[in-house]
C-alpha cells in the first residue's frame, strides 16, 4: 500500500474541512436515500443479476471506506442527494 492510499478497514475521520465556495470539488452524483444505497447501486453493474442478493451482505461502512481510500473524496448524503467531495 502507497503512502497515499488508507487502510479501508480504517476510515476517514467523521469532521472534514469542506470549502463550500469551491463548487467544483462537490459532484453531485444522484437521488439516492442514503450513501449506501448510492454505493450499492454502482456496485450492481459488476455483479450478474442472480447474484444481485451478496449486495445485501456486504459491510457497507467497508466499501465506503474503500471509495474514500486515499482520500480524496468523501461521499455525503443531503436530502436525498448524494455528492462526492473532492480534497
């Protein structure tokens, strides 16, 4: 593992500094209810539909850990919108 890559068993910190002026390192991604739901959903393109069911499985905390890995984006829910934050 680089220096710049995380462990994704450990995940980012909870507070991170956003500069919410910056816009274009927010990407709003979709409608989703929840982050997890919006990670299932990418996830679901890699899986044959009769496997759709390991979905429901997974530790989901760990694959978001695994997409925040590095650091550079952090992954955020706000009504039902879900963006992507660049560092």
């Amino acid at each position: 593992m680089s220096d710049d890559d995380q462990d994704p068993t450990n995940p980012l910190p909870d507070e991170v500094d956003i500069d919410l002026d910056d816009t274009e390192s927010i990407e709003e991604l979709g409608t989703y209810p929840t982050v997890d739901a919006y990670l299932q959903d990418q996830l679901e393109v890699y899986i044959h539909s009769d496997g759709l069911w390991i979905l429901d499985c997974l530790d989901m905390a760990k694959v978001l850990a695994r997409f925040e890995c590095g650091g550079r984006f952090r992954y955020y829910a706000e009504n039902g919108r879900i963006f992507r934050i660049g560092q």
